[in-house]
C-alpha cells in the first residue's frame, strides 16, 4: 500500500475546510481533481471516509480517525524536511512547545535560555495555548511538548510532574484589601475583578469557586495577559487573581500589592505533556529532561529555603 502524501494533505484540507471545493483551492488544485484523489485514496485504504448526498459530503468515523493519523505523518514529514535543511544553517533539531500562559511567565524563560545555551543546535518554537488547547495539540501531533495545568483533558496524552504554583490577589496600594496579610475568595468578590479571558484556567477556577460560594463574580474587564491585567489593577479597575510568580514581575514597576490566596485550591500544578515518551525525538526528549530537572532542582531549593525560614522564624519568637 503507497500513500501519497499529497492525498492526505488534500485530506486534512478537505476535513478542516469542510469543503471538497475550498480544500481544492487552499491545495490549488481543480475540484474535479480531488474529488479524484479522494476516491483513490478511499480505494488505497479499502474504507469509505465520506457519505456523499445531493447535500455534500460528511465524513465517516474512519475519517476521524486518518485525520489524526495524516496530521501526525504530514508533521513527522514536515520536520524531517525542516531539520535536513537546517543542518547548513547550524541548527541540529526543533521541538515544538505549547504552555499556558503561567509557565511562560514564570519559568520558561530562564530554562529555555538554560537550555538553549547547552543545545544551540536545537531551534525551539513557543507559541501560547490554555491548557485544553495544549493538550489537543499535542494529542494531534501539532505540538511535541506541551506545559499546562494539571488535569484529565480527555486526550491521549501523558502527564509529567514539572511546577507548582500559587494564585495570589493583586490590589493597587491604597486599596481597602491592601493592608490584609491573607484573603478568601469571599473577601474579593464584593468588589469588581479584572479577570483573564473566557476559557482560562484561572478565570474557570474563579468562575467555580464563586459558585459554590453562590456569588457571582463582578467581572468587569477580561484581558489576555497578567500584564495587561496588571496595568487595569493599578489603574484602580478592580482586582486581580495571577500565579505569584508573574504578579512579581509587575509589581515593582506598579503600585500594587500581592496578597496571599489563602485556599487549598489556590496552590495550583503545572504538568509537561507528551504523546508518549517513545514518541518523543530525540531533541524533545531533551528539552523534556532538562525541564524535569530543573523542576526537581527549583523543588529542592525550595525546600531548603522553606526549612531555613521555618527554623529562623522559631529562633525569633522564642
């Protein structure tokens, strides 16, 4: 059996198109010949992956299921090309790499600079995602390596352990929260919130949380990033819940104050996610122990500077 892998990229056209017609275009080639192309490549495969009517067509299960078979063979095949033609530039690899916003803020850079200074050969690509985007790009090969927030997505995918996290509120200085050391979410829902957009982990959570509470958040501005959401909290729009972790990155250059989240929700996991190991390149393979390292070295600090405060602290108060 020989598939052609102009066949299956006019597949993948005509599945996301929903059209034999504009998949034809997208491939630039006359309708007449896919609609050829198609019943060859439903002759190759000896299945019917289109129910055809005076209506159009409508795509059978067995096209569901090559649709993400073709993606991950078209992208194996895209990166074979891409690498072979990076080796004269210098460049040995790529790794495609989906996270959330969260781990782009507060980690990423310093381990992807780490990692990049060891590997210069390998070219990386970062584009940002929420969680449930994360994980169906990496369950459709569209992505190799993929940072979210912990949690079933229903994919087909594995999760590792990376970071933790911790939500805090941010309020500008002369706010009436300002001078508290700890808050409940009850305490911020009297008063108006600039939340992140629809669809993200942290505005889920809120949105959640406040309904079990049986009080409705004031959501008067969504924005797309914690500094844009930064910038509305100091501006006095409202307040704002952000991992802590970022919240520092602004808050120098801000009038604001962090104030702990203190609920168990609050405390929040970030995990890598992979296809599979196996499946994973050699270049990924990497990336991903490199990150699983630098996650279980920042874990140890962390530990030791927990254990060194606790201990200063009882010397003092006793």
């Amino acid at each position: 059996m020989n598939l052609d892998p102009i066949s299956l990229r006019l597949f993948v056209a005509v599945m996301e198109e929903n059209a034999i017609a504009r998949a034809a275009a997208r491939e630039h080639i006359a309708a007449s010949a896919a609609s050829r192309r198609l019943a060859e490549l439903e002759d190759t495969l000896q299945v019917e992956l289109f129910t055809r009517s005076n209506r159009g067509t409508e795509p059978t299960a067995a096209a569901y299921t090559l649709l993400n078979l073709a993606r991950g063979v078209l992208n194996d095949l895209d990166g074979i090309a891409a690498q072979m033609l990076e080796y004269g530039a210098g460049v040995r690899g790529q790794v495609r790499v989906v996270a959330n916003i969260s781990a782009i803020t507060q980690f990423l850079p310093g381990e992807l600079q780490g990692f990049m200074a060891a590997h210069p050969q390998v070219q990386v690509l970062l584009q940002e995602q929420i969680s449930t985007a994360i994980a169906q790009s990496v369950a459709e090969n569209a992505a190799d390596v993929g940072i979210l927030n912990h949690g079933s997505y229903g994919e087909q995918v594995t999760l590792l352990p990376y970071r933790e996290d911790e939500l805090v509120v941010v309020v500008p200085t002369g706010h009436a929260l300002a001078r508290r050391r700890g808050l409940k979410l009850a305490d911020i829902l009297p008063f108006d919130l600039v939340g992140m957009h629809p669809g993200s982990a942290i505005n889920n959570l809120l949105i959640r949380q406040a309904a079990e509470l049986e009080v409705p958040l004031k959501l008067r501005i969504q924005v797309t990033s914690y500094d844009a959401q930064c910038l509305m909290v100091a501006a006095g729009l409202g307040v704002g819940v952000l991992p802590f972790g970022s919240a520092q990155i602004y808050r120098g250059a801000l009038a604001l104050r962090t104030i702990p989240l203190t609920e168990p929700w609050a405390k929040r996991k970030l995990s890598l996610c992979v296809r599979s190991l196996e499946s994973l390149s050699s270049v990924a393979r990497l990336l991903v122990d490199h990150l699983r390292a630098g996650a279980t070295l920042s874990s140890s600090t962390s530990t030791s500077t927990s254990t060194s405060t606790s201990s200063f602290s009882s010397s003092s108060d006793s």
